[in-house]
C-alpha cells in the first residue's frame, strides 16, 4: 500500500490533485465542486482520516442510493474507521444514531425525518467534528425542510460535495455556500463581486486540467424528424395548450403548473406517439444501437421518463435483441449493485437504460463509451453528470455523446434555455461569460411552451 505526503497509507496511489484536495478539506469548511468523476468521495474519506480524532463524530449526508458506496469506499480507504449506517423504520434509525461510532452515513429524507430525535446524541443535539453534504444541490433551495435541516446541524467543518453547484440560478450556488459558512453569500453580496469570495471557499477542477491524458468526450445533436401521425399529434397538442395559456389573459397570472403540465405532454410526444407507441427516436436509437453493439462498444440510454410507450420501459423493448439492463428509481439497493456489475462484467449486455435522475448521480460506468439523451432536462449540469458515468477516470475509449433534439418542437426551445444556463455557470462557477444571465423562470417555461 503506497504512503504518501500525510504519513498514511492507502489501498491507491493518491494522484496531486486529490492531495491537493484532502489539504483543503483537512483546512477547514469547503465546497469541493470537482467535475465528476475526480474522486470527491475519496479525497473526503482521506480527509476524514488526516484529521483523526479532529473530525469525529463526523456525518456523511447522501441521498440514499449512495450510502452504500459510501460504506464500500469506508471500507477500503478508511477501514480503521467505524460507521453507523442510519435506515430503515423510525426505531431503526434511532438505534443507529444512538451507536457509538466514528460516522455516521444518513439520507437527507433520514436526517430530515429524525432531527427532532431527543437526547445527546440526536443528530440535532451533538456537535459534529464534519459534516459533509455529498451531491449538495440538494441544498439549493434553502428553505426546503431539507435544506433547514442540514443547516441546523452544529459542526467545526462543514464541507459539500458536487459537480454541479449552480444548475438554475445564483440563488442555488449561495444556499449550498450557506451551508458551507453561514451567513457569508447573501444576494448583497453579488454587488461586490462573488468569484473573490467564492474563490475563498471553493475548490474546483476540471477534468480537462487534471486528466490530460483522458480519452476525449465528442458531443452530437441528432435530429431524429417526426412521422407525419407523430407531428399531427404534437401540432395539435401544441396549439391546444398555447390557446388555453393565452386564454387565461393579463389579468390572471399563469400557474407554474398548468405550463409544467402543457410542457410534459409536448416533450412525451416527441419520445412517442402514445396512441400507437410509433417514435421517430426509437427507430434512430436502434439502428445506432445496433452499429456500436457490431463494434463492440456499450452503451448508456438516458430519459426523464420511465414507464411505456415514452421512457425507459419502451426503449428497452425495442432494444431487447441487446439484451438490455434498466436501472431507475424504483430499484432497491441490491437489485441496483447487481445491475451494475452485470452490464460491467457481462459481454451480453450491450445497453444500460437508465432514468436520468436515478442513473446520473453516482455511479461509474466506464463499461459505455457511448450514450445517449433520449430527451432533454432543463439543465447542461444535469445531463453532463449523467454522460459523465462514462466519462471519467478509468475509462479507456473516446467517449461519444449523442443529443436527440427534434426541431421546432419543446426540445429545440430547451435547447436555447440550457445554453443560457450553461453560461450562468461558467460565469459564476467557472468565472467565465457575460454578465446579466437569469436563471430558469416562467418565462423560460412559457417560452418553451412557444407561449411568449
């Protein structure tokens, strides 16, 4: 086992940016906002070792399908270190918390659910050596329960861990900062600058920079067209809900809602026809599928939907000769681990179809080199994430990412609001861009509902 720098050992070599990485972190508070794929978890783990007794009771919150890579990866880069795994039924998880142990690994629905807990050692009433709020987007709306939650928490450090800290807009970025030093990022604050501030609690670095010798990943927008049924269909519900919007007039303010719904309903017609399941997409995906299964390579499928004739159900039909594996929200933990290895180890397995927000957090599947975005989400951050499984370290072939994007559609509209988001980001993540971008609105929904 190599040692290094710390005086510690480790089952890997530690390459110099997540040295670099388990210094910050060992220093104090920190957003760790990597790319995906550097090793936030590692570097996080490692910290928690170089402080020692510094750091305990230390509290890892995750959503719940990754406490279980959280538990591996403890048992590999920390095995001196005793965890306590907080699940199951109330009383379950009270006794968990009541263990005496170095960490403890919750959910955020677990923390939530438990913080009224009596006693010392309620997560609530003890003093925590770190707290580390991994996949930490989920804290961009801070007055969520969930949010107010884990800002209750008392703790010396207080780290968070994502790739992707501004999906939507600034506010996002500045509720997980409040996390990290409370009270530091308020609104005001953008009027003085919030890169020199963010410069001082954040650390991030990109995959370009640090892994120059990763394989490239190369981007595709595909135009799959539309059957002439497929067009009537979404021509027809298009104009529908555009009249019904309109209709409402001036004087009454259009209800998120009722867009969001007009918008599902476009975007499921440009997956499917839901009378006949006839798709434009599909016949695309399996003609590609079959070329990149005949050279050898697998492949990953996103969509936000699950079920049939629209999402993840439908397309493993068509692909079925692939012999696909699915993966979403409604697997336990056991069948989710045993689906991996299975599309990892397997040769047979030539596909992975996965529901987007189930699939794109956490998960390395080097095993693809190719993938696919059946459909498109609001946010660049979101689906970079997904693709990233691939893309990462440990993968060997150029990576090849392909975009279904049907025109003059709910998609191509979408398009136009991720590309400004996209530059939000750069901006105040990366610090690059204009200046004056927004996030996403009611008017960016009216505007992909071709309403405005």
């Amino acid at each position: 086992m190599p040692a290094d720098a710390f005086g510690l050992t480790w089952p890997h070599p530690l390459p110099p940016w997540q040295q670099e990485g388990i210094a910050r972190l060992a220093q104090g508070s920190l957003l760790l906002a990597d790319d995906m794929g550097l090793g936030k978890t590692v570097q996080a783990i490692a910290a928690l070792r170089v402080l020692g007794a510094e750091a305990r009771p230390a509290l890892v919150v995750a959503p719940a399908s990754l406490l279980h890579q959280w538990q591996a990866q403890l048992r590999l880069w920390a095995p001196e270190l005793n965890p306590a795994l907080v699940q199951g039924t109330a009383r379950e998880r009270e006794a968990a918390w009541w263990r005496r142990a170095d960490i403890h690994l919750a959910s955020y629905e677990s923390l939530r659910a438990d913080m009224e807990l009596p006693g010392p050692l309620g997560p609530a009433h003890r003093a925590w050596g770190v707290v580390v709020a991994d996949e930490a987007q989920r804290l961009k709306n801070g007055g969520t329960a969930t949010a107010m939650a884990v800002r209750r928490l008392r703790t010396h450090r207080a780290w968070a861990l994502t790739g992707t800290p501004l999906e939507n807009r600034i506010d996002d970025l500045i509720a997980i900062l409040d996390f990290v030093v409370p009270g530091a990022f308020e609104r005001r604050t953008l009027a003085l600058g919030l890169r020199p501030l963010l410069d001082r609690v954040q650390l991030r670095r990109r995959r370009a920079e640090v892994l120059p010798n990763l394989p490239p990943k190369t981007g595709f927008i595909i135009d799959p067209g539309m059957g002439p049924a497929q067009r009537a269909a979404y021509t027809a519900a298009e104009r529908q809900g555009q009249v019904f919007l309109r209709a409402q007039g001036a004087s009454v303010r259009v209800r998120v809602t009722q867009v969001l719904e007009l918008l599902l309903r476009l975007k499921q017609i440009c997956n499917a026809l839901p009378e006949t399941g006839e798709s434009a997409k599909l016949d695309d995906l399996e003609r590609r599928i079959e070329t990149t299964a005949a050279g050898g390579e697998k492949s990953l499928v996103f969509s936000q939907f699950t079920e049939a004739p629209f999402g993840v159900a439908a397309i493993a039909h068509r692909l079925r000769r692939f012999a696909p594996l699915t993966l979403t929200g409604a697997d336990d933990a056991a069948t989710r681990a045993a689906t991996l290895r299975r599309f990892a180890d397997s040769p047979a397995h030539k596909v992975l179809v996965l529901s987007l927000r189930a699939g794109g957090v956490g998960l390395n599947l080097t095993a693809a080199s190719v993938v696919f975005h059946f459909d498109r989400w609001w946010t660049a951050a979101v689906e970079a994430q997904a693709e990233d499984r691939a893309h990462r370290m440990g993968q060997l072939l150029p990576v090849q990412v392909f975009t279904y994007v049907t025109p003059q559609t709910v998609e191509s509209r979408i398009a136009e609001i991720i590309a400004r988001k996209r530059a939000l980001a750069d901006l105040f993540v990366d610090g690059i861009g204009p200046e004056g971008l927004e996030g996403l609105a009611l008017a960016d929904l009216l505007q992909a509902a071709g309403a405005m």
